[in-house]
C-alpha cells in the first residue's frame, strides 16, 4: 500500500540502465532518469545523464544483449561522463525527496553501489524515503507485476515510445503509472483549516453561541420571475418540482 502522506511530498520517479544485473560482479550505472513530481503533478523537471561505465581506469564493454536492452553501445558512452565526475548533482537532485521506483532493490542496490565509490557521496536511504511499486503491486494484484503489465493495466502504455528500456522513457512511463495507482487516495479534503488532524467522518454541531444566520428573503421582482418560470415549464407540459 502506498503511504498516503505522500501526496504533498516532493517525489522523483527514477530508473537506472546498467551493463548487467549485478553490481557484486563489477556492473555499473550506465543510464539514470528521474521525472520530478510534486501533489500528483508532473513538474517538468528532470534529471537525465548517459554515464561512461568503468573498469580499473578503462571503459568497461558491454555485451551484446544487454546492449539489445537499453540500445546504448559503447561508442555512444565513450565520451560521457563518469559517475564521479556526476554522483554529486545526481545527490543533489535527490536528497530529500522520496524515491518511486519499480524493483527499488535493483536500481537502489546499483546506486548505493557507485555512492560507495565516491569518497563523501551518502547511500540512498539517509538521504531519500523508497516507495517500491513493485511492492505496491504484489498488495493490489497478489502478486508482484511488472511495469510493462501495470502500463497496460492502467492504459497508459501508449502515452510512451519505449522501443528501448531507456532510463528516463521508464521513469516517466512509470510515473503515468504511479498516477493511476494513486487515483483513488486522490480524495476531496473536505475539513476547515481549524479541524485538521480530526475524523472527517465525525460529526461537528456549531456552537449554539454563534451570531444568527442573515435571512436574504427574495424582492417582489425575484418573486415575479420566479412564478413567470414556473409558468413556462407547466406549459411546456412538465410539474415543476418547486
């Protein structure tokens, strides 16, 4: 279940690509994608970085299927930034928002991975709150579904052109999605300013102190077209109801 004290939170949606599925066998961030999103809004602020991947001071190399994943080559990387030379601003972007991510132990666990390479960079979880939807959709379906299957429950499968898995085309498609999911916790807060912590459900009397109510009583000319109306609508063949 997604917290509901999320909603006035400011949020990052995020998704990482990588050159394999573990960061324990020396696989590196490649691609990082974040949408901001703050009261359900998307913003129009992101973050988006392509990042060179490296290996004892050489440009790792990818293989071929993981390259078939994501369609980013090496040639394309060689001239990119490393993660040092980004993990800063990417931190920057991040701290203090909650994170909603779509499998968060991979993506988090790749993260806290180059933060541990970087002298003085935090890992995620002292700087950000997680929201898994991966988690949220094993609570709504019975089991965990992925975001293919969640963009084409929710409708929003078009909304994006993903012929690649890149990391910012997921993130914002996961953030249609994250909408969506949240839809029905988007209730009308229907409480005074002075009531607030309290049962919305609870019943408050006014207090019997209180200055009488001003009676408006209609003119003579209100009452006029008012009787006129009511005229039109009998003769049209219909029982006003007033």
């Amino acid at each position: 279940m997604i917290d509901e004290n999320t909603q006035d939170e400011r949020l990052i949606i995020l998704d990482t690509e990588t050159t394999g599925i573990n960061p324990r066998e020396g696989h590196r961030i490649v691609e990082i994608g974040c949408v901001e999103m703050i009261n359900r809004q998307l913003t129009g602020r992101n973050y988006h970085v392509y990042v060179k991947p490296m290996a004892h001071g050489m440009q790792m190399v990818m293989e071929q299927e993981v390259i078939d994943v994501h369609g980013l080559t090496d040639e394309f990387l060689q001239d990119k930034p490393t993660f040092e030379e980004i993990g800063q601003e990417f931190v920057d972007f991040i701290k203090g928002a909650r994170l909603v991510i779509h499998n968060a132990k991979f993506d988090v666990g790749f993260m806290d991975h180059e933060f541990s390479m970087v002298p003085g960079l935090p890992k995620t979880a002292d700087i950000c709150r997680i929201t898994d939807t991966l988690k949220v959709s094993k609570d709504e379906f019975g089991s965990p579904k992925t975001l293919d299957f969640l963009a084409r429950h929710y409708r929003v499968d078009k909304l994006i052109d993903r012929t690649y898995h890149g990391a910012l085309i997921d993130a914002q498609l996961l953030a249609f999605v994250y909408i969506e999911m949240t839809r029905k916790q988007a209730t009308l807060n229907l409480q005074s300013g002075d009531s607030k912590g309290e049962d919305a459900n609870v019943i408050r009397r006014l207090s019997s102190t209180r200055a009488p109510l001003k009676v408006l009583a209609a003119s003579s000319e209100e009452l006029k077209a008012h009787e006129e109306r009511l005229s039109i609508i009998a003769a049209e063949g219909t029982t006003p109801l007033w």
